[in-house]
C-alpha cells in the first residue's frame, strides 16, 4: 500500500485548501483513513478521521472548519479546510488502516499507533 498525499501550500487566514491522499494497492473500501499533522516543536495529533463505512469524527480543533472524505472509485481521501487559522500550520500526513473487517467498519481510529501505512506529508502554512 503507497499513500501519496497532496494540496499543501501557503494561504491566508480564512482562506481553503484541500488536501488529497491518493491510496495504491491493496484493498481501498477495507481501510480506515484519517489524516494527522505535526507543527514544529509538537507532537503529532489526530485531526480527522474517516471509517472504512464513512463515520466522520474530528479533533475539537477543527471541527466545523474541516471536513474529510473518501472517494472508493479514485481510491482518494479529501480533506477540505475552510477557515484557515495560523495555528493549523503543520505537515499533514494521511494515513490508512487496513484490513478492517465489516463488523468494525463504523470506527474510527484516533492513535497514530492505529494506522500501518503513512503518506509523505504535505505541508501547510497559513499566514495572518
């Protein structure tokens, strides 16, 4: 399984981006996705996660601004960003969890440690 992710850039405050993360291999409607992001002297934290049935769940950070989701026939999770603040600077990292079986495909993951496959990391800054 290869993970690339994409969209990152430079925006202003209140401005949008969207982050893809386009998934090749293995089996794409058994994974759980969700993406993290790391801000420079920080450790890594959950931000939105998405369950292999399309539960939605988000950090309290982020909730109402960004909304994540999945694409099964481009095998692509999104994450649109709307209201852009300066403290979601980061490197945001897509990542799967595959494998899940039908009777658990309502949950989300929230710990890094839950997810097998990482993309590369895009990174965003949002300028005041």
């Amino acid at each position: 399984v290869q993970l690339q992710a994409s969209g990152g850039g430079l925006v202003q405050a209140g401005g949008s981006l969207r982050l893809s993360c386009a998934a090749s291999g293995g089996t794409f409607n058994r994974y759980a996705m969700a993406w993290f992001r790391q801000a420079p002297g920080n450790e890594r934290e959950f931000v939105a996660g998405i369950s292999r049935h399309g539960n939605t769940d988000y950090s309290d950070s982020v909730k109402d601004r960004f909304t994540i989701s999945r694409d099964s026939a481009k095998k692509t999770v999104y994450l649109q960003m709307n209201n852009l603040k300066p403290e979601d600077t980061a490197v945001y990292s897509c990542a799967a969890k595959t494998g899940v079986i039908s009777s658990s495909g309502s949950y989300i993951y929230y710990r890094g440690t839950d997810y097998g496959y990482w993309g590369q990391g895009t990174l965003v800054t949002v300028s005041s």
